[in-house]
C-alpha cells in the first residue's frame, strides 16, 4: 500500500542513502516505486530528485513520462520524452517514446520523422520500421505501410508484423496474399492463437470451412479458453443452425471477455433463433451499451422488432444502422419493409430504390437482389400498385430462375435457394398466381 511503515521506511533510506551511494541508488528507488505501481510515491520521489538535480535526471525525467502517459497525459508525457531526449539525444528509447507519444496524439508524421532520425543511429532497429509502418497506415499509405513492415520482418520477424501485413491486405480485398502471410507466420510461431483464429476466420470468408475449422481447432488445443477462437467457433456453428452448442461455446467465452459487443450479439441472435424474443432484445441491448457504434447490433435489433410488430422501434433501429454504415442493401431492404407496415408506401418505395442501387445483380450471387425484387412485389401489390408488383415479380422471377438453374435444377431439390427467406417459393407461387394468373411457378 501506499501509505504502509515499509516503504516510508524504504523512501527515508533512499533518501539518506542518495548523497552517500549517489545517482544510482535514487535511480534504483524510482524503478522499484513504478514497478509496484506505487506511482503517487514515485512521482512525489521524483520531483526531489528533480529539484536536486536541476532538471537534469533524465532517468527521473522518463519515469515521470512514463506514469504521465499511463495516467493519460499524453503531452505533459511528451514534452518530458523529448526533455530526456535533449539531455541524451543518441538514446533511441527516449526517441522511441517521442514517436509514440505523437502518434498517440494523432502527429503521425511528425512521428514518422522522429523515427526516422532514431533510424540514423539505429539503422538495424526492427521496431523503428515497425511503428513508421504504423504511422503510415493510420495516414492511409498503405503499400508504404506494408513496405516498411516487410522492412521491419528482414531485420527481425515479430507476429504483430506479420498481423499487421496480413490484415492490410485482408482490407484491401487481398485474402490469398493475406493467408499467405499468416501461413509464413505460423511457419515462425505455430502455437500462437491469435493467428491461427485471424486465418482460421479470413478462411471462412472465403469459403475454406475445412481448413478454417482446423486452424480454430488448432488455436483451441493450445489455448482451450482463449476467447476469440471460441467466439469465432460459436459464430461458425451458429451460422450451421446448432444454435445451443453455440451458446455452451459463447458461456465459456463470456467468462473470459464479459464486456465483448459481438460475443452479446451473438448470443442475442441465438435466443432470436429459439424465439426467445425478451432474451434477445436484452443481450442485443447489452451489446449497444458496450458498442455503441456497431451498425450490425443496431440492425439485429431492428429486426427483432420488425418480428415482434413494433414498427416504429424497428424503423428506428434500421435508420440508427444506416447512419453508421451507409452500404449495406440488406438494411434498406428490411427499412423499406418497415416502412410499408407503417404505411408510408412512398418512402417504403425509396427505401427499396435504395438497395436495389447499393445491390446490383451479379453473376456470382442474384440472391441480395432477387429478395429485394420479391419484398418490392409484395409490398406494391398490398398497397394496391399492381404494375408496379407485375414488374418486380418478373425481374425476381428471372433471377430465381438463374439460381435454380445455378443449383442444378428443380425447386423440390433446393427448398432454400434464398437463404433468409425460407418461404420464398411460397411466395413466388403466390404472386405467380396473382399477378400472372398462373397455376403454378
């Protein structure tokens, strides 16, 4: 504790020690304050050093840097780096902590050029290149970004560079360089977890479940508790449908990261599966208190309450989804849907405008597509707009007939073509025979 008779007893014999042993008695005090982060009394022992001194201890200059920035006053914290600095302008630490700290504060040029000047004196300096890598993608120059983190690996591989290169490339729509990269870096660290989870994941998206589930089964023989690869497991098996397996695999990531937004979405859209709608909404709510600006949680809730009839709170949830991401065609899809319940069919039309524009149909997958063109049919036709319906029902109807013909033939085979729509033949017989006039599709 602070305050306990051991270490008064302690700063009184550093303190008398000082004039007799010299510098280095004190400089080994403060050291041992700020490793037992005792840093009230750290920073109280610092100060007399300070005053004896002059100014001109720069050990005690970095250790009051040091606590400044854990304390969360990045420039006070950076004016005593650079003080430190001017007092031994070869020493590349106090260059480094220079740079962080301006980088910290958003200077990231300016922290370029501080690491730049350490690199004159320590050319072979892996961290240098690294956090110069840093700077650089945060101004969005991303291949000189990955050249400098490339640079940084000759010198010295490092997972987090290899992390670093990996996720650029991910980003930039490289998924096989990215994988490439991670495979080198399990080549050089095979046990590590947090790259066997990334790749495992980036494997997923692109449709490699074989090799994704191994390397999630990999990341969990080593570490059976580590909570990134059992929430991306649960994601897995939850998108397979086996939603109770998913939520034994989400309870044991809970106790490990209780404060995850994506581990409560998920969990939310577990008990939406099991139609446990109050359970739902109350884990989707957790995961808007803890991330507040996740458009996809804001969307999940939205629909939960397009399912459970309260239109208004579902309007409000989608639009809240929009104004953080104004991409995705899904949400204006489920917006215009919304929209029609409230009987606002002229904007319900240009909700539907909207996602048919952000989701053209393409050779790869006409599904986004030809559910927006059926939920347009449909709520024309209930608002009465039946050429409106007509034109819908037959652009869907020639995009149903190319996913048919995708999946080799016949309906009674494929029974869900549309993912997320699972009455969608349903349906298509229904307005067929509505609008068409014909028995069956």
């Amino acid at each position: 504790m602070t305050n306990s008779p051991q270490l008064a007893r302690e700063h009184r014999a550093a303190r008398q020690a000082a004039p007799s042993v010299g510098r280095d008695s004190r400089n080994w005090y403060i050291n041992t304050l700020y490793v037992r982060h005792e840093f009230d009394e750290c920073l109280e022992f610092i100060e007399e050093c300070l005053t004896e001194s002059k100014g001109l201890n720069q050990y005690a200059l970095y250790y009051k840097a040091l606590i400044h920035r854990q304390q969360g006053d990045i420039r006070s914290s950076l004016q005593l780096f650079q003080a430190a600095a001017c007092l031994d302008p070869l020493n590349v630490d106090y260059l480094k902590h220079v740079g962080k700290s301006l980088s910290l504060l958003g200077q990231h040029q300016a922290a370029i050029e501080i690491y730049t000047e350490a690199l004159k004196h320590e050319p072979e300096d892996w961290e240098l290149y690294f956090n110069i890598g840093v700077c650089q993608k945060y101004l969005g120059d991303h291949p000189t970004a990955i050249n400098s983190f490339r640079a940084a690996n000759e010198i010295q591989r490092h997972d987090a560079t290899f992390t670093e290169i990996a996720e650029m490339d991910a980003r930039e729509g490289a998924s096989e360089d990215a994988i490439e990269t991670y495979n080198e870096a399990l080549e050089f660290s095979p046990e590590n977890t947090s790259i066997l989870t990334r790749l495992g994941v980036l494997l997923l998206k692109t449709g490699d479940s074989y090799r994704a589930f191994e390397c999630l089964g990999n990341s969990l023989v080593y570490d059976p508790k580590d909570p990134r690869t059992i929430l991306a497991a649960g994601s897995v098996i939850q998108d397979h449908g086996d939603v109770d397996v998913a939520l034994v695999k989400y309870r044991v990531a809970a106790v490990q990261t209780p404060s995850s937004a994506e581990l409560w979405n998920n969990v939310g859209m577990c008990f939406f599966e099991k139609r446990k709608v109050v359970a739902a909404i109350a884990c989707l709510k957790r995961a808007v208190s803890l991330e507040p600006f996740q458009w996809k949680v804001h969307f999940n809730l939205g629909l939960l309450h397009l399912y459970t009839g309260q239109y208004a709170s579902a309007f409000a949830f989608f639009s809240a989804a929009l104004n953080l991401e104004p991409e995705p065609s899904l949400v204006y899809m489920y917006l215009g849907i919304t929209l029609s319940r409230l009987d606002d069919y002229t904007n319900s039309r240009n909700a539907y405008a909207r996602a048919l524009g952000t989701a053209t149909p393409t050779e790869d997958d006409p599904t986004p597509t030809a559910t927006t063109h059926l939920n347009c049919c449909i709520t024309a036709f209930n608002h009465g707009d039946f050429g409106e319906a007509k034109k819908h029902f037959l652009i869907f109807d020639g995009l149903y007939r190319t996913i048919e013909e995708d999946n080799g033939g016949a309906e009674e085979h494929h029974p869900d073509l549309l993912p997320g729509f699972p009455d969608a033949i349903e349906k298509r017989d229904i307005m067929g025979a509505l609008l068409l006039g014909r028995e069956n599709s």
